[in-house]
C-alpha cells in the first residue's frame, strides 16, 4: 500500500477534485490512502517540529519505505521516480510511505528515517497543492511501469 502521510487538510475545492481524481486513478494499480495531520500552530517553529514529528512517527512502522520530499532531497525526473517506486514495490516489507512536512518542514529526526529523499523542484510550493502534484507523478510513475502511454 502507498501511503502519503502529511499535515493539514485541503481547503480549496479545486484541489479536492484533483486529488479525488488522482486517487481513483491510482486505485485501479495499488491501494493508496492520505493520512492527514493537524498541523501544529505554536509561535516556536522548534515547538511545531517536536510535536508534528511524534505524531508522524506513530504512524511509521519499523518495516515501512519511506520517502521524504523536501527541498533539500535529490532532485528527480519522473522516470528516476518511476524507477525509484518499482525499487520500493520490490524492497518493501512493509507500506510505502511518502512523507510531506508543514510549513516549517520536517523535524531533523524525521529525515534520519527516510529510505530516500527526494525534492520535485527548487521551487516553493503550497502544500496542498504539492499533494495533487504528487499524486500526479505516482500516477505517471504506475503507468510508466506499466508501459502504459501517458501524455509527456
């Protein structure tokens, strides 16, 4: 199972609609769900690590690939990434987690868990909208591994 653990929910109808499409799409190759967090909103950024970091690693287990997107992971191209999801489908013993920080990032401990790191671009994106493009590319990513056409 594909899991993509975050913080904070989806306001913005718009992206909903992507991101329920996506999903359905994904769903026809490999379950796939969206864990979502409340965010933490103390005025110390260092207090908001802490405590979004203890409530992400009680959903990791031991077993689990994780994949962490920040901005300072490898950059990556969509075929390196199909590539590197095949890679997860063959080394997982567990879930295959893609972890997504808030808006001050992921806690340092958080990274020393990852299995791989990746970064989408230099850019700055929203986060709920980096959720949509995400599931976008693990939706080229099936296809591509499945030698299915799909537009470039």
């Amino acid at each position: 199972m594909i899991r993509i653990i975050c913080l904070g929910k989806i306001t913005e109808n718009y992206l909903k609609l992507g991101i329920e499409d996506y999903l359905k799409r994904i769903n026809k190759y490999i379950k796939i769900e969206i864990i979502e967090l409340q965010d933490e909103s103390f005025t110390e950024e260092k207090k908001n690590l802490i405590k979004e970091k203890e409530k992400i690693l009680k959903i990791i287990k031991n077993n689990d690939y994780n994949i962490i997107l920040d901005l300072n992971g490898k950059r990556i191209n969509s075929i390196d990434f199909s590539n590197e999801i095949e890679e997860a489908f063959i080394k997982s013993k567990g879930n295959i987690n893609f972890i997504i920080g808030g808006s001050n990032g992921l806690h340092e401990e958080i990274k020393t868990i990852g299995t791989k790191m990746f970064s989408f671009s230099n850019l700055t994106f929203p986060h709920q909208l980096f959720r949509l493009i995400l599931l976008e590319q693990i939706y080229r990513s099936l296809k591509i591994i499945n030698n299915e056409k799909y537009h470039k």
